[in-house]
C-alpha cells in the first residue's frame, strides 16, 4: 500500500509516559499569546493535578492527550510489517526500537523502513535488552509467534510498558491467565488485537442495529468462514538464514519451522485460532453471551502431517444462551480452497446481518423478514441504507418461487473504513495511554475468545461436544 512520506514531529524533550513535574506541564509559556496566557496557565495546571492523581491510583493516563508516544515493535514479520505500516498513518507516534531474531532480514527491513519516515530506531534481537535499553517507552507493539506472546507480555508488562499483543492471546490458557494477571498487577493496559472490536462498521452494527435498533429481533443462528486458497510453505533465503544456535535459543528446530510456525503444535494453533479467533470473537461480542458447548470435525485432509501438524480444515458448532434464548453458531475455515473469502452471518428472527472487515466482500448488508415490523426509522436515521428498489420494467436480480419466504429487501450497512484494518484498533489503543478512551479488547476479553476457540482443537481431538464449565471464562 502506499504511505504519505510526511516528516513526524520531532520528539519531546521528556520521554512521554513518564510521571511529569510541573515545570514541564508549564513549559512553553514564554511563547503563548498574552491574552490567552492565564487560560493556558491554569490548563497546565489542571492538567498536571490529573496527571498527578491518575498516577497516585496507578492509572496510565499519564500523559497530556496530544504527547508524542515513544513506541517499540517486537516481532517484524509479516504482521508486524501490518501493524507498522498502519501506525505509521497515526499521528504522535515516535517509534524508538524494532526487535526481531531475524536480524539480517525482518529486522534491518523494518529499522530502514522507518529510517525512510526520518525515525531513528535501535534494533535488537534480545528483546529483554531491548526492554534495559530503551528507557520511557510508552508501549510495545508485540507481533511475535504465538508461543512467545505470554512471556513477551509480562516481561514488558513488568518493565512498566502498556503492550498491544496479537491474537491469539497465547497458545495456552495457562498463558492466556497469566497476561491478565500481569496487566492487573502491574496496572498497565493490555490490549489484544482482535481488531474487529474498533472496526467503526462492527461498533456501529452492534451499538446502532443490534443493542438500540434491535433490528435483527432474537438472535436464532450464526455462520461464518474463512476459506484460503491452497499455497506453499513460506520459504527463506539460504544467505540469510538464522545460525542454528538461534534459533535453537528462541524455540525453533529449524528456518521452516520458524517461517512456517502456526501450522506446529506447542507453537501456533493453527488455522482455527490464527483465522477464527477473529470471527468467533464477533460470536461471543454480538450474541452478548459465551457458548456451552462445541463440537468440531477436523483434520490435516490435504498437507503433509509431518510439516502441518495442526487441521487444515475445521467446522465447529457452537451452542450458546443468550439473553434471549438458545442460539447456534457454526464456524468453518479451510485452507485448500478460497471461496468466498471470509465473512459473518447473523441471523435473527426479524433480520439477517452479513457482515466483514473486509470492503472488498460482504462488507455489510442486512436483509429485513418479511414478516418483521418495517425499517423505516432506522432506514430514516440512517441506521442502513434505503432497500434496493427494483425500477418497473427491470428485471430483479433474484426471481423468488411462491413457496420461497427470503426477503429480496437488501440494505446496506453504511459505514465504510478507507484506513488499514488494524489502525482503528491501534488508535483505540493509544488513546487508552493517554486517558480520553477505553480498551476496546482488554486482556479479559481476550482471554474468554481464547477460552471459546482453543477449545475447539480439544473437541476435534476428543471426537465429541465439549461441554464449556461457566467457571472456565473467569480468572
């Protein structure tokens, strides 16, 4: 994609994330106006009281809402590269380190990418040196292997660092419940990237259509996917391959294990959590419940199982009680076959939602039961958009038979995000560092999705419907 090549601002004197004193909450006087001089004055003041009392109950809002904040990225492959080429269309971000074991490739691609954007960046491969190194950062970016993400978490947590952390939480709950614990601690925020849960249209169709509108009616039944095309393993080059004490060092038995780590137990969780997660985190968010029950069919059906140790292909069904009653979610992902990309499905007894992050897809329709009290309002507070209307003479696009009872009335989410996909989570973020919002994802949340989905891998293996204990999705 490409990027606006704007200078950053220069970085503050004082590392932002720091506890301020008041001479620098009243640094700049010399140059404001005269007749603004008081105002600007006593807002420094109010602002450094906050400052000071947020401190005192071990809040994180600590810093003015407009501060630049000093950031580091650890993990710089290919979703690492996501997540930075959407932070660098963020304002008051002042990237200080990139840490990545590969050092003569992931590393040195990222440290001249931001060398391009004038930030001048530490690399480092050991990333508790990093952490040593690097004093008044404000957060860390953490895009590492699944398996790492635990111990990365709460060794940044501890070091004083509020931590973005992708998702999957962990490859283990027992990981998993020791990043809450460490965020609750340490009093730091832990966001985790399911990014769904800042996408404006998600927000809008869960605030606006299903919580006010109520639009879908009782929420009956869930499907979604993500299909993949079928492709080969991810390879290297030879000249720049990771010595094998390295690797070794870090957790890996070889170059194809470590560029092709989601498909190895003990390492990644395979598709159903590196692709599900995502979709089934929307399940539990816009149903407003967590599941009962799953069973699953899956297997390695088409790779080789010596190098895609976890199922190419999963379905999971899902049993849920929801506010409003029993409600069953199916779920698939493959990676043989790319039909029809991914999206999600809601269906209700007044409504059907098909929704996706993607705005290439089914980025959002809503289909009106005939039998369901009309859209009107909603259509008139824009809510969705006016239903397709077909002009006399025209021919409709689907020719419905008399026995048939599907509505033909289509209308369109309207809200349409032009940004990468993970900016809006990352700015949710950030602005949580700086006070003025809320995590969107915080670290319990994230734990009740891995809860919901690693459990579906435990069915498969099982070979019959697991029950969820209530007591499971707490800590």
């Amino acid at each position: 994609m490409t990027e606006e090549k704007k200078e950053p601002k220069k970085s503050s004197s004082k590392p932002a994330g720091k506890t301020l004193d008041r001479r620098d909450f009243l640094q700049g006087l010399a140059t404001a106006p005269v007749l603004g001089l008081f105002g600007y004055a006593l807002k420094k003041e109010i602002d450094y009281q906050k400052a000071q009392k947020a401190a005192a109950l071990g809040t994180p809002a600590v810093v003015p809402e407009q501060a630049e904040l000093n950031v580091a990225l650890l993990g710089a492959g290919a979703q690492g590269e996501v997540l930075l080429n959407a932070m660098l269309k963020i304002p008051n971000i002042r990237f200080r380190a990139v840490c990545d074991i590969w050092t003569e490739y992931n590393l040195k691609k990222a440290v001249n990418l931001l060398k391009k954007y004038k930030f001048e960046v530490n690399g480092y491969q050991d990333y508790q040196e990093m952490l040593a190194k690097e004093q008044g950062l404000d957060a860390v970016i953490i895009a590492t292997p699944d398996f790492w993400h635990a111990r990365h978490t709460i060794d940044c947590l501890k070091a004083g660092v509020n931590v973005y952390c992708e998702k999957e939480m962990s490859n283990t709950l027992e990981g998993a419940r020791s990043m809450v614990l460490a965020a609750r601690e340490t009093g730091k925020l832990l966001q985790i990237g399911h990014q769904r849960r800042s996408h404006p249209r998600y927000k809008h169709a869960y605030e606006k259509i299903i919580k006010e509108a109520k639009m879908m009616g009782r929420m009956v039944t869930v499907n979604g996917q993500w299909n993949r095309s079928a492709a080969p393993d991810l390879g290297y080059p030879a000249r720049y391959a990771i010595p094998a004490d390295i690797l070794k060092k870090y957790g890996f038995k070889s170059m194809e294990q470590f560029r092709n780590w989601r498909w190895y137990k003990g390492l990644g969780g395979g598709p159903i959590v590196d692709l599900g997660s995502h979709q089934i985190d929307i399940y539990n968010w816009f149903l407003d419940a967590r599941p009962k029950t799953v069973m699953a069919s899956g297997g390695t059906d088409y790779y080789d199982k010596a190098t895609h140790e976890w199922y190419d292909t999963v379905m999971a069904i899902y049993e849920y009680e929801t506010p409003d009653g029993i409600a069953r979610a199916y779920y698939k992902t493959q990676t043989t076959n790319g039909s029809q990309g991914y999206f999600e499905n809601f269906m209700g007894d007044q409504g059907t939602m098909v929704i996706s992050e993607s705005e290439a897809l089914y980025s959002g329709l809503m289909y009106h039961e005939t039998s369901a009290p009309p859209w009107d309002e909603w259509v008139r507070l824009g809510y969705v958009s006016a239903p397709k209307v077909i002009m006399p003479g025209e021919k409709p696009e689907v020719v419905l038979d008399v026995r048939e009872t599907v509505s033909p009335d289509e209308h369109k989410i309207p809200v349409v995000l032009n940004d990468p996909y993970h900016k809006p989570h990352l700015e949710n973020f950030f602005n949580a560092i700086r006070g003025t919002e809320k995590l969107n994802c915080p670290p319990e949340i994230g734990y009740e999705t891995a809860v919901t989905v690693l459990k579906v891998n435990d069915a498969i293996e099982a070979r019959r419907t697991l029950n969820f204990d209530p007591r499971e999705f707490e800590i």
